[in-house]
C-alpha cells in the first residue's frame, strides 16, 4: 500500500468515534452527563477507553474531559490511545514523586503547572490526563497561581534587583550557567531563567533596564533557539503544596471519565495506608465528591452493581496471538472473519514489513486491513460495527518501551580536561605541576589571564590563557601522588624521551597485530539487501549520529574480506544492543550463524528477549544456551547448531564449551569481555581468527580507552545519550533508616521497584528482615548466585513482571540487566567496589520515562579511606548521561593500569600523564604508517594590546576555562564566528578584550595557513617566523614589496608610528596575512 494511504485509514480510525455517538445508548449517556448525573459504561475493553472519551469529547465541546485513572504508570498509555482516535489536545497532570519539602525540584511539579495554567488561561477542549495519586495530592488554587505569576514583554522596563530577589525568595537557585528548571544566571545585561513549567529556559537580554529581547535557548548548547514577543513565569516555590484540586481549574461543562472505579478505589486506599502523613492528601472521597460536581462517566470493562445508570459499549476484547510469525497469519484471518481490521504500527518501515507478512492473508486479498500509524495499548472489536483494532506488537508478542516525555536535548559527552584549583597538570615542556588559578598580567603594552602553574620548590610559571594546549590535565597510573617537576631540570627530557622510546615499541607490536589480522582472509559479507534496510527502519527511535556512524563502520568492516575485530564502546543504554541486532540480522541473512557471548545467566534471558521481539518479522531462528535452560534444552539448541537449524544462539560461556559446534559460524558478538575468565578468551582466540568479531564495553577499560583514543584498534564510540534520557540523580550517603523508608516509599507511590545490592550472601537474610522492619508494606525478595538455579530465575522472572517490590540482591543485577519499572538503586558499602562497577550498577536505573535515583550507602561507623572516598566522590561528580568515559579516565587514576598496559607502560603514563602518552604513541604510529605528521597550527602571537575575557563578562571560572581551551582550538574563520556569536548569544555583546582575542584567533588561522609560526614586534619592525620558504616566498610576493625576507626563518615589515599602535597592530597583520 503507498505511503499516501496511510493518513486517509488514520483519519478513518478516527472516524470510528462518529459511529459510536450515531449508537442509541450513547445518546442515553449524553443525555444524563448533561444534566449531572452519574453513567457506568460496561464493556469498556482495552483501548476502547479512549475511543469512548473521544466521542464524549466530540459530544462535550467545547468543554474538556478529565479521565480518571486507576495508575500513574497508565498516563502515556491512555494519551497514545487518544491521538489514534482523536485530533484534540491532550494535557497530562502526573503525580508528584516526592512528599512535599523533601527535594527541592520534583521533575513532575512543572507537568501539573502547565495544566494548570492551560486550563486558567485558555479555553480549554481535548482531554486532561489524570491518575487517582495526582488527583489526591494537593495543588496550588487558582488565586496563589495568579499571584505568583508574572508577564514580561519585549521592549519592556524591567527592574532586574527586584525579579532575583523575588526569584530567590521563590527558591530559584543562582547559577553559572542555567540547565534545570529552578534555576536563574545573571550574567551582565543577560538574565537566564527556567521556569517549572517550561520545556526550554528564557533568556533576557537587557540595555539598562529596557528588555531587548526574549529567547528560549537550548540547555545542552547554551545557545538562543528562537525569539518570543512575551513570557510568563510562574515562581511557585518548587512544588508548593496549596490547598486546591484540580478540578477547580476545569470550566463549566466539563465530563470526566473515571476508568475502572473498584481499581481506583483501591488504588487510593493502599496511597493512604502508605503515606507518612495523610493531612498531605485530600481523601478518595473528596476527590470523588469534587469529580461528581460535573457529569461523570464510570467506564469497566467488567462493571460492578451500580445504582446509576448502566448502559453496556458494545466492545469485545481480542484474543491472543501467538507471536508465532509462521502460524500469525491463520490466527488474524480466524479472529477477523467477516471484519474491517484497523492494524497499528509504530513506524512507516513496521507497516511495510507487516504488508508483506500479511500479504497472503484472506482479509488483504479482500482488502479489509488498513494499517495507521500509532502506538495502541490493547486491541479490541466493535461487534456491532464489525471493526477490529489490533497492534503489530499484539500480534508478535512485543512490548513497547517509551522513553521520557521530556525533551532535553543529547550533545556528546565532554573529556576529562575540567580543570579545578589545585589539579595536577603536565605542561608539556617543563613537566608535572600544580594549577592555582588563572592571574591576569600586564607586560609592558601587552594585557592578558595567564595560567599559574607552581612547580618543585615553589617555582611558578605563568602560561598566556591563548597557550593553554600546552597545559593538560594530569591523569596518570599510579596510586601516589607524582612529584612536581623541577624547573630547568633534566629529569622531564628524560622522562618524555623513555616514554617515546616505549610507545614505539607499543606501536610497532600493536601495528603487528594489526597487519597479522588483514593478511588473513575472513568473510566479505555482502551490502545491504531489502530485508536488512527494512529491519533497520524498523527501529522505533531516532539514531543518535554516533550510532549511525558506528553501524556505517560496522557494515563496512563486515563486507570487507578480513575478520572484523570491532570494538563499541558505549555507557550504559547509549544503544550497543541495536547496534549488535543490526550486526547479527546482516550475518543471518547473508546465511550465517551468530553466537551473543554475555557474562550473566540473566542478561543472556534479556538478550534473548531483546533480539526475539525485534526480529519477531523475520523467519531466524533464535535460541539461549546457560544454566537457565533444562538439559533436554541445551541438548536440542546444541544439536541445532550443530545442524545449522538456529540461527542466533546468545548465551554464556557455556557457549565457549567444548561441544558446542556450529555449521557456520560468521559472527561473534561479545559482551562485556573483561568479565570473562582466562580459559573462555583463550577458546575465543581460536574463534577469533577467521570470523568477524564485535566486542561491546560499557565502560572501557585503560587499554581499550588507550586504543580508543589512538585509534589503533577498529573502535565506534557511543558518545551521545539517546534522546529523552535524564541523568541518575546520585547521593553517598551514610546508612540511614528514614532516607531508605522515603525512596522505597516514593517508588512504590508511583508503581515502581527498586533493586536493593549488598554483595554478602551470609548476612544477605538479616538485612532483608532489617529493610522489612523499615518498610513494611514493600514486598521483599532475595536473589544471588549461590541460589539453585531454577530458584534465581524465578526470583528474577518474578521481578521483571513486578510480583514484588524491593528486590535483594549481590552483583547478579549488574550487567545489563534491564527492568524499566525499577528506578531507585541502593548500593550498600559502596565504599568496597571498584568505579566501573559503582558506574555499571547505576546503569541499572534511569531507563523510563521516571526520574531514577541512586543512593551510594556507607556505614555510618565506618570510616572511608582514601581512595574509596575519591572513588564515591568521582561517581557523585559524574552522574550526567554518558559519564563512562570520564570515570573510566578517573578509574584509570585511581586504580592504576599496570595490570593492563603492563608495568612498563604504566609507568611511563605515570611520569608524562595519560594525555601526553597518548599524543606520543599517536605519533609513533603515524610515523610507522608512514602518514603525514599533523599539521601544527600553534603560532605564537606576541602583539602590544590587551586580550582576555574579564571577569565580569564571564565569571564563572570553569566556563572560562572551557572558552579559552576551545578558542586555542578554533581554526579557520568559520570557527573563529560561530565562536564570537557564542559569546554574544550567552554573555552580551563582546568588550574590546574578547573582541582583540578574537581577533588573534583569526590571525592565528591566517598565518598557520602561510606557515608562520610566530608574530612578534622588535622595535619598529613586525617580525614573523616562518617553517617553509617556499611558503615565505609566496607572502612576500603577494605583499607588494611591504615584506622583505631577512634569513633562513624570518620575515620583516617596517611599521609606521600609527601602525605601531596595539588599536592598529592587528589590522595591519590582517591585511599583509590575507592580501587581496
């Protein structure tokens, strides 16, 4: 069917809601909401929910519904069910997930302003989206709403002293820089503010006190994304608890929907018996008295005995598919004998492949399948109507995972070079020292920031903030401290020149390998076919550009005749298993077998899981090989591969077993290899040979981050989060009973779990009776790997299907595993584990749409040492998405990397650092490669004037720092613009100083492009060095004579008096650098 056709069946799907108002008993129901009365509606089946409050809306307007539901967790549900069905806004009023006062921002407090001010400021139609829980807790009235809310217009007079004060009072947070909601930054004439309930910040930029303009501007960037004529801001103190309901924010004339009232009622009793303080909520029957004032719709699918009015929705729930792709064809003719089916897909790519699944099929023969583009929960059948509506992922048995609503946006991971007073730092000419700031410093008519660097004995030298390449940040392999460098002192040479001589001997070995594997023939895959391209479309998200780069890489390496040997690295859901998937299906459907290599029992269950739904559309045959598998099990999986009946086996190192045989093997993919023991990597190497190989790391270790950073190795780096993800809010914290009570109770208000690691099994049993005597009404489970096997996965089963609450466990959770309803981690003693791990195991939480929390528990007798502390701080420090690579770089600095590079190397990244390692040992292998040195552009530039970013401009001073790193890096006028605009955009309009350092950014550019390596006056003479002549010669000749060249380096100008002076000096060098 052409794309075309599509809208035409969605808006027909629409039509349906039509078919019901034409239906005589809803006319009845109508009838009787209108004039305040109370209907049940029964046989209300899956989505037909919201096909029904549709209809009401159509027959309501202009007035809005609220639905009532029984669980937050069903909000998203509900709204994806209504766009099917209806073109009407939807607004969603969440429940808050923290008691009032507890946290300073509640991610949820600003969804429920919105409504709320949508509802008091516009005319509201469509649908209010509603759970028991948030109808309970108490809002904000009306009047308070007004009150704290503000509009300021462009081109109007602001008193900016009074808007911070009145901010501050309203518990906004004074910032650097504006990323959360709560948050303000002035900053000059430039006024950053977020409000709760805006998607973006403002910002305000100010001549006087008149307002210039208003932009919304992206967090990640920091830079404007469009202009606005007006904005309102709303400064209720972060989740200020009021007094109202939100109904007295709905207008005359509303309808609300309560669905599934006996689950309600229950829903709302377990919130009372578990809340600490009732007096925070408004009771169930409050709130139903309130619902009651308007006209009220009960909807079940099974009612109970009501004294209202009772009229039956002629609505029949859809029997269950098989998921079987071979038997799904028969199952959907059978159920929509005599039927229109309505089939709804969540992508273009899932309607094409579905069309060809179903191609054969009796109702796409007589054309009565329409397929829509949508997301529907649970299918139904209008019996009366003859219409099914049904879901592909109905029909193959796959869940649908939704990331956040939020929309902030993805940028890629920044590196370790934050620099902080006192850091050790490597000026790569005199050695290891300490930074103690930034200084700003006159010579003679010269005015720039100079970082001060303290070396041995006190010594200090003063590094001119354009040089800053010369300083990096010093992270090396050892546990003690480095001693700092003498200056004038031999000892750095020394050191640099051993380190040089090892990375050359590093680079010949590593290129050795490297040419060792390209002689050896392996398998040239072949290019994409129909197939291949519509799995890949099949992928309900957006790419990030690092994953399409990397399957690009991916494709490439596979379809070349040498065995791939391909490392993904990639933090903790970044998407290395879709880049996997898409691997594997290449393989299968070039006609070879695929092996998943993974370190636990249980991820080899979810990996199962995982790849069985994605490639539920496609005939392969996937099969598991672990303990969790019977005997009978391993046998027929063993004995298939061997026969070449499956396709894809995932497993653990079971599958590195002596009698496990393939028929053609082509690829490998391993998970996580540095968990795996000595013997499974030896039989790997065997394998290693002759197939394609894809190694997958969430957080890399040394050597794979070395390789990675020099790109000796094949090596994809998943660097930015996908979008919607919302970093883990993280806390050490000493043990404590009511912080424990508060998260568990709070994940259970919001119909989540939590995942409970102490990685002791003696005592595991007391601390389970200690957290039930905290928590009562949590239900408590223990799973570790000395459990019988059969009994751990059923512990984990019953977790993944939300049997109980809290689960208990050793580090079994910690590779991979993905259950999206548990959003809280407690890690008790985090003190004892390792950074990789601390940062794996948080990776268990964060991946839904909820805020997820992490809580590093430590003894509250104990004391930490050292480097356990450091370890905890650098977790705290980076709990942003993506943060692997940074704790991999701090792992490596405080775990040491002896045992992976060896001692030999360890040490020299000791003495130089790991950045200046790096450097060497890239140039050692381009010089073995035979490639090009890099071009250097460094110039150093030594002209009267004053040059730097004052403080007052930008007073942060990390920001400062990252200007001037990334303005020592801008080459080209491009780079050198976007940077000015940069600066305009976030801090105002540029002063002189940052305007004459933008200049010499430009001049660097210029003379890098004629190979001048350094501008300097001597007298009345402009002098500039230069490293090729016949580049020299070309300047000079372009000069008409203004140049001259003096020796083997150097070329000179005569200035007059008024070119000498620093307002003219760098347009004079501009216009014999870029002659016309």
């Amino acid at each position: 069917m052409p794309n075309l056709e599509i809208e035409p069946t969605a808006a027909r799907l629409q039509q349906l809601r039509q078919r019901v108002i034409a239906e005589a008993g809803f006319s009845r129901v109508m009838e009787a909401v209108t004039s305040g009365k109370t209907v049940t509606l029964d046989g209300v089946w899956g989505s037909s929910c919201a096909l029904a409050a549709a209809a009401l809306a159509d027959a309501s307007e202009p007035a809005p519904v609220l639905i009532v539901l029984p669980r937050s967790s069903e909000l998203d549900d509900v709204v994806d069910d209504l766009a099917l069905f209806s073109t009407q806004q939807v607004a969603v009023f969440p429940a808050l997930e923290n008691r009032p006062g507890t946290v300073l921002q509640d991610d949820n407090f600003g969804d429920r302003l919105r409504t709320l001010k949508r509802l008091l400021r516009e005319t509201p139609t469509g649908f209010v989206v509603a759970s028991i829980q948030s109808l309970m807790q108490r809002s904000p009235d009306r009047d308070t709403v007004l009150k704290h809310s503000r509009l300021i217009r462009d081109r109007d007079h602001l008193d900016v002293e009074s808007l911070t004060q009145w901010l501050v009072k309203s518990r906004f947070h004074a910032t650097s820089a504006v990323e959360l909601p709560g948050e303000f930054s002035l900053r000059g004439g430039i006024l950053d503010i977020f409000a709760w309930d805006w998607n973006d910040p403002v910002r305000i930029e100010l001549f006087d006190d008149e307002i210039e303009s208003i932009r919304r501007f992206d967090v990640a960037t920091q830079r404007s994304l469009e202009s606005l004529e007006s904005v309102e801001i709303t400064v209720l103190g972060g989740q200020q608890q009021g007094h109202g309901y939100l109904t007295d924010f709905l207008p005359e004339g509303s309808l609300c929907v309560v669905v599934e009232p006996d689950q309600i009622q229950a829903e709302a009793k377990h919130l009372l018996e578990r809340t600490e303080d009732p007096e925070e909520l408004f009771s169930y029957h409050d709130v139903l008295k309130r619902i009651g004032e308007f006209g009220c719709v009960y909807a079940a699918a099974i009612a109970s005995g009501s004294e209202s009015l009772m009229e039956r929705f002629r609505v029949e729930s859809v029997e269950r598919f098989s998921g079987d792709i071979a038997r799904v064809r028969d199952e959907l003719d059978s159920i929509a004998e005599g039927y229109e089916v309505y089939l709804v897909a969540e992508t273009q790519a899932e309607i094409r492949r579905l069309q060809e699944i179903l191609a054969p099929t009796e109702i796409a023969a007589a054309d009565r399948i329409h397929y829509v583009i949508g997301r529907l929960k649970s299918g139904f059948r209008l019996s009366d109507e003859q219409v099914l509506v049904v879901s592909g992922n109905e029909l193959f048995h796959r869940a649908p995972l939704r990331r956040t609503s939020r929309h902030r946006a993805s940028k890629a991971i920044e590196s370790f070079l934050d620099l902080r007073e006192g850091d050790l730092v490597v000026h790569l000419a005199h050695g290891i020292g300490r930074y103690r700031g930034l200084q700003l410093i006159r010579k003679e008519e010269q005015v720039e920031e100079h970082l001060e660097i303290e070396f041995h004995g006190g010594t200090k030298i003063f590094v001119p903030a354009t040089k800053i390449e010369l300083v990096q940040k010093y992270v090396g392999a050892r546990k003690t401290r480095p001693r700092l460098a003498t200056i004038g002192g031999k000892n750095w040479i020394r050191q640099k020149k051993a380190a040089a001589a090892a990375v050359e001997d590093l680079a010949a070995d590593l290129l050795d390998l490297q040419a060792e594997r390209e002689a050896r023939p392996g398998i040239a895959f072949t290019v994409d076919t129909e197939w291949q391209q519509e799995f890949d479309a099949l992928f309900p998200y957006t790419e990030t550009d690092d994953q399409l780069l990397s399957v690009e890489a991916i494709k490439i390496d596979m379809q070349k005749s040498r065995p791939m040997d391909r490392l993904i690295c990639g933090d903790v859901g970044f998407g290395k298993t879709e880049l996997a998937m898409r691997a594997a299906f290449k393989a299968v459907d070039n006609g070879y077998q695929v092996a998943v290599l993974v370190p636990t029992t249980i991820l080899a269950e979810q990996h199962y899981q995982t790849f069985r739904e994605r490639m539920s559309e496609f005939p392969f045959t996937i099969e598991k090989l672990s303990r969790f598998c019977s005997g009978k099990e391993q046998k027929e999986t063993v004995q298939g591969l061997q026969e070449g009946n499956v396709d894809i086996v995932i497993g653990t190192h079971r599958l590195a077993s002596k009698d496990v045989n393939f028929t053609n093997l082509g690829l490998l993919i391993i998970d996580e290899e540095q968990r795996f023991g000595v013997e499974v990597k030896e039989r790997l190497k065997t394998l290693r040979s002759t197939i394609d190989v894809l190694t997958l790391s969430a957080t890399p270790i040394p050597r794979t981050l070395h390789m990675s950073l020099t790109g000796i190795r094949d090596i994809s780096n998943l660097e930015t989060a996908p979008e919607d993800r919302v970093a883990v809010e993280t806390r050490v914290t000493r043990w404590s009973h009511d912080l424990i009570r508060n998260a568990i109770m709070r994940e259970l208000n919001r119909d989540g779990q939590v995942f409970f690691v102490h990685n002791r099994v003696h005592d595991i049993e007391a601390l389970a009776k200690k957290l039930q005597f905290i928590v009562p009404e949590a239900s408590i489970r223990i799973g570790h790997g000395q459990m019988a096997e059969g009994q751990l996965e059923q512990v984990m089963v019953d977790f993944v299907n939300h049997r109980f609450d809290v689960l208990l466990a050793t580090t079994i959770v910690e590779s991979g595993l993905d259950i999206p309803n548990a959003n809280t981690i407690f890690i008790d003693d985090a003190d004892r584990y390792g950074l990789a791990d601390l940062h794996q195991l948080r990776g268990r939480v964060g991946r839904y749409k909820h805020r997820a929390y992490c809580y590093m528990l430590v003894d509250s007798n104990k004391s930490v040492n050292p480097n356990a502390a450091r370890r905890l701080r650098a977790i705290e420090e980076f709990s942003e998405m993506g943060a692997g690579f940074s704790i991999a770089m701090r792992d490596l600095e405080i775990r040491g990397a002896g045992n992976v590079l060896g001692t030999q190397q360890s040490g020299h990244i000791s003495q130089v650092g790991y950045e200046l390692y790096c450097q060497l040992l890239e140039t050692a292998v381009r010089r073995m490669r035979k490639l090009p040195p890099k071009l250097n552009t460094e110039v150093n530039i030594e002209l009267p004037g004053t040059a730097y970013i004052p403080r007052q401009y930008v007073a942060d001073l990390r920001t400062k720092i990252d200007l001037y790193r990334r303005l020592a890096r801008s080459v080209g006028d491009q780079e050198v613009q976007g940077m000015r605009q940069e600066f305009e955009d976030r801090f105002g309009t540029p002063p002189e100083p940052v305007e004459r350092m933008l200049e010499l950014a430009q001049l660097k550019s210029d003379a890098a492009f004629w190979q001048v390596h350094t501008i300097q006056m001597e007298s009345k003479y402009l002098v500039m060095l230069f490293s090729d002549m016949g580049r020299a010669r070309q300047l000079v000749k372009a000069s008409n004579g203004r140049l001259r060249i003096v020796d083997e380096q150097s070329i000179y100008m005569t200035l007059s008096d008024v070119e000498q002076a620093p307002e003219r000096i760098v347009e004079t060098v501009k216009s014999v650098l870029r002659p016309s």
